[in-house]
C-alpha cells in the first residue's frame, strides 16, 4: 500500500536509509518518542552509533522505552564524554551544543521540528538553537551523507521557524550541497521536508 504524500517523517526516513549501512554513525537532533532514533539504530546496527538529543525528560525515557523494547542497546549520558559507544546513545540535552558532544563524522542527521507529540505543546524548537545545530551538523557531516528535517508551521511560533530553516538550506553552498524540498503544495500549511546531501 502507498504512503499518503503527507507522511513526510516516512520520506526523510527512505532518504537517509539510502546513505546509511551497519556500523556507521547517524544523529537525531530531535529525539521526541524515539521513531527516528530507532529507524537510525536499525539501519546502523549493533556495530554502529547513534546520538540522539532531547530537552524533556519525558521524551528521553520515551525513547528509551521503545529501544528497549525493540532489543536495541542504549546509553544514557549526562554529559559528553570524549567517545561514543556502539549502540545508542540518549542525551538529556540541548542540540544546539551538539558541537560539544560529537566524535565523529555523522553519515546522516535527522530533525522533527515543533513539539514532541503527546508531550508539552509549550516546548518547541526554536529557530536560533535549530540553525545553531544544522550548521554544525551540515560543517561535520561526512562526505556522502544527509541531513533530513521536517518542519511544522501550522503551529505558535512555527511558520518563523520554518522560514528560517527553509533560508538555512536555501543558503547551503551548492559546491558541497544539493537541497531536495518536499511539500504537499496544494496545503500550505502542512509540514514540509528539507534534505541536504553533502558531496564535497
């Protein structure tokens, strides 16, 4: 059965799958309830690494739940340490110091933007921390890999966010990057997908 058009995380998540193999290293700048990091820990293994961020307590135990419950081994850090272990890693942390926790060079970067579904609709990304931790992600990401972001507009605060991430990618040097945009054009006000594939 086809995926409506409008199921955009599916898209980010086939567009990263695409550059990803057992043993590499992925990053979830969002981690909410924890989708994102297990499709990224599947896709990498038990031999690879995956780091994932979130602000809310809430949401990392969320995500924690449910790569225990899919057999994925994790680690739950407080601070950064000078090197990753294999499997998961949680981050009770903001992603705008992504820079401070990173060891290696991530072959895929994924994001949800907003708020964490089922959690507080008062905590959302906001535009300064996000282009903080995309232009970190976009300077480290390995030659060959992605960075995936959905964006949601529809909500307070949500279409400023999206105008600067959609300038963030706009912007990208078109030496190293090649921005894929995908959007259900005929509701604008629905979320929409920025990818970027670094080359160079």
């Amino acid at each position: 059965m086809s995926q409506p058009l409008t199921h955009l995380v599916n898209w980010s998540h086939q567009l990263l799958s695409e550059v990803l193999s057992p043993g590499d290293y992925a990053v979830d700048l969002t981690s909410g309830n924890g989708y994102d990091t297990l499709m990224l820990a599947q896709r990498v293994g038990p031999s690879g690494r995956v780091l994932a961020f979130d602000l809310q307590s809430r949401a990392i135990e969320s995500s924690a739940d449910l790569l225990r419950e899919k057999g994925i081994a994790i680690n739950l850090l407080e601070r950064p340490i000078p090197f990753l272990p294999v499997g998961v890693t949680l981050a009770q942390a903001n992603h705008v110091d992504f820079h401070v926790w990173n060891t290696h060079e991530p072959r895929a970067i994924i994001a949800n933007l907003g708020y964490c579904p089922g959690g507080d609709k008062e905590i959302v990304t906001q535009p300064e921390t996000t282009l903080a931790a995309l232009r970190t992600g976009c300077d480290l990401l390995a030659s060959g890999g992605r960075i995936a972001v959905v964006i949601y507009p529809g909500h307070p605060g949500g279409r400023s966010e999206a105008d600067a991430v959609d300038q963030f990618f706009i912007g990208l040097d078109e030496s190293q990057f090649e921005v894929l945009r995908l959007q259900v054009v005929s509701r604008p006000q629905s979320p929409f997908l920025l990818t970027a594939a670094k080359f160079n």
